[in-house]
C-alpha cells in the first residue's frame, strides 16, 4: 500500500518547500523597500532640515515620526496576519504608502513634514507581517533561519544611504520620494506575483489586541522588548542619525557622509540570516548574551568625545588630545552593527521558541518595543546634543541602555544557569 502513496506524497512536499523559499525571497524583497522608505528621512532629513531651519531637537522628531508610525501599527498588524494571512496584509499595507510616499515631495512646512511621515511610517509595520508569515512556511528546526533572512531586509537602510544622497545631488531631494514611490509599486507586484497563501497558517482565534497587550505583563516579554529596543531601536536611531553625525562631528559631505554610514547599516543588516543560524544552533540566550557584551565595548568606546587633557609634571605642563578619528569610528560602528544584527535574530529565536502558538501577536509587541525606541532615540539625541553641545552624547545614552540589559538578562537567565549555580 505504500508504493502508490510515494508519487503523490513527495510532489507535495516539493511544492511545498518552493513555495516556502519563494515566499521568503519575495518577502524579504519587500520589506527591504519598506526600510528604504521608513529610513528616508535620514538622508533627505538633511537638506530639509536646511530649508526649514530645524534645531537639533526638530531634527530628530522629523526623522522619528515614520518609526513611530510603523511602531505602533506592529501589534495590530501582527494579529491580523494570524487571523487573515500575511500575503494579504503585506500587499495591502504596502499599496496604502505609494501616494503617501510621492506627496512628500509636494511638503512645504514642518506639519506637512510630520504628517506625510506618519503615512509613510506605515512601511515599518511590514516587519511584524513578514516575520510570522515567512516562519509559518518552515519547521521548527528552521524558524530562525527563515526569520533572520527575512529580517536582512533592513539592508534597506543601506541602499538608501546608497541611493538616495546621489539622486539628491543629481535632482535635488523632491525626486528621491518619487523614486521611492515607483518602487515601493514595482515591490507590490513582485510580491504579490510570487507569493502564497496558506490557509492553514491562519487562525480565526488570533488573540485578541487587549490580550496581546496584557502580554506586557508576562517578564519575559517585557525582557525581550528591551533587548529588541536595544539591538533593532538603535539600530534604527544610528541608521537615521550616522549621516549628519558624520557630517556635523567630521565635516564629510553628505555623499561621503552616506557611504560611511553603510559600514554600519549594511552589516548590521546582511548578518541577520547568520544571526537566525547561530540562536538555532547554540540557543538565543548564548547569542544575545555575547551581542550585548561586544556592544557594551564598542560603545563605551564611542561615547567618549573628543578631549583635551593638560596634566601638570616636573618638567611643566604635559598636554594631549584623545578621540576616535573617522577611521576608528567607522570601525567600531561595523563591529556593532554586526553584533545588533545578530542580536535582532536570537531575540525572535526565543519569541518562536516560547510563543509558537501565538508568533505573530508576541512579534508585533516585541515589534513595537524595538521600534517606539527607534522613534524616541532620534529625539533623545536632539535633545541632548542641543543640552551639552556634546554630539557622543547619543553613543552615551545607548551604552547606558546596554548596561540595563545585561543587568537584566543576569538576574533573570545568566544566573540560573547550570555552570552560575555551581
């Protein structure tokens, strides 16, 4: 009875795993065009800010709303991924931003700005449609690998420092949003074209948004929403500042300035795939728990400014100066985009481990921590830059953030380890 189950049983599987790759690639496509969109600001950000003659606090806030957009639309997206489908929802999501995102080269004044980018922020919420939808295609065995390429995507941070300075000196920054509109069109075609839908990986009993939000009160969602607002929040809050960091702290041009940034951009996103291969080799705890110790030494690094040091000795005043050259600097932000990358993986390694029932909801919360910090760390930097005058102030802020987590990852995982109780 066996023999005539073979021939039929096998082209299944085959098709099946197709279309699962087919589903990662055309996922991964399209939300690599969604982070082009949602990290446009950090460049186009700069002659804007020329025009409208924003502050250091303006600035921040002109680049931080899309993040707070597709911050908080993360839960919502990610239950109606499981009750209808992520193909769905992700071609939908994508079709909403294209006039949004042609109309802002239309903006005159600041709220035309903010308004546009709230719409425009919407790309950001692809990240709690894609993760589930993508997992749901492979086994367990698989699930962070699956998720971790879709979540290289974020290289679309680094095409945009690519792209977009060098239309902004050839057309002007008006045509880089209707650069982006086309492609953001062409992504939702190619999407739709080569995905699937998969019934079965839909669930009429998706939890409901008022249960998601109780999750907030489970520890281990409240520790993995820190881990995520460190290694995937800064990793948008330095994408969006790096260019006019460069530019302000080292006096590049802004093309110069870009391409410096993706030293750090594009290793912190190309990675992610290796970053899902190591937590479902070695385990998410080991993983992040090295990413946060390598970043705790880069930033400790970074944050110290540029300083002038006199000490008084026998022979007279002794007198020297300490700080990062653009090569160091550069350096250490490859090193640390690397170790966010892997973080971003090994902290949805254990979300799919703990939570497989319910990934798409616990995605979306966790989701939404990494990005309402990408929306908040902008600002900050503002702020605090316009307050000391001191432009590594940002890079102090995140070492301090790090600090917090290792902390906390000790006293609830590291010592209750095997090798800590003996």
């Amino acid at each position: 009875m066996s023999t005539p189950e073979t021939p039929f049983t096998m082209p299944d599987t085959l098709k099946h795993q197709r279309q699962a790759w087919s589903v990662l690639l055309a996922s991964t496509l399209a939300f690599t065009v969604c982070f082009m969109v949602w990290m446009m600001f950090g460049v186009i950000g700069i002659p804007i800010r020329q025009m409208l003659d924003l502050n250091a606090t303006q600035f921040g806030l002109l680049m931080a709303t899309p993040i707070l957009a597709g911050a908080l639309v993360r839960v919502p997206l990610g239950a109606w991924t499981d009750q209808v489908g992520g193909r769905r929802v992700m071609t939908v999501l994508m079709a909403l931003t294209v006039p949004a995102i042609w109309s802002l080269s239309l903006a005159t004044e600041f709220w035309h700005f903010l308004s546009v980018g709230l719409v425009i922020g919407l790309a950001g919420g692809s990240f709690s449609v894609g993760t589930p939808y993508v997992a749901r295609w492979f086994p367990r065995a698989q699930q962070g690998m699956a998720m971790g390429v879709y979540g290289s995507g974020n290289v679309g941070a680094a095409l945009n420092q690519l792209i977009a300075p060098v239309l902004l000196v050839a057309f002007g920054w008006t045509m880089v949003p209707n650069v982006y509109a086309l492609l953001m069109l062409a992504a939702v075609l190619v999407f739709w074209l080569f995905s699937h839908h998969d019934a079965a990986h839909c669930h009429a009993d998706a939890m409901p948004l008022r249960d998601q939000l109780r999750l907030l009160k489970d520890p281990r969602v409240l520790r993995y929403c820190q881990y995520y607002s460190v290694v995937f929040g800064g990793f948008v809050a330095l994408a969006l500042w790096l260019v006019q960091y460069y530019v302000s702290e080292y006096g590049l041009n802004i093309r110069m300035a870009a391409l410096m940034a993706v030293f750090f951009t594009l290793p912190g996103s190309l990675m992610r795939g290796l970053g899902g291969v190591l937590a479902d080799r070695f385990g998410a705890h080991s993983v992040t728990w090295w990413v946060m110790w390598v970043s705790w030494v880069c930033l400790f690094l970074l944050s110290y400014p540029p300083t002038h040091l006199t000490i008084q000795t026998d022979q007279g005043p002794w007198s020297f100066d300490m700080g990062l050259n653009v090569h160091v600097f550069t350096a250490l932000l490859c090193v640390l985009g690397v170790a966010w990358s892997l973080g971003r993986a090994s902290v949805f390694k254990y979300i799919s481990d703990d939570y497989p029932g319910h990934l798409g909801a616990i995605s979306g919360i966790v989701g939404m921590a990494g990005g309402l910090g990408g929306f908040v760390l902008p600002i900050l930097f503002g702020v605090l830059v316009d307050l000391t005058g001191i432009r590594s102030s940002a890079f102090m802020l995140l070492y301090g953030l790090v600090w917090l987590s290792l902390i906390w990852m000790y006293w609830t995982e590291v010592r209750h380890t095997d090798v800590m109780a003996r």
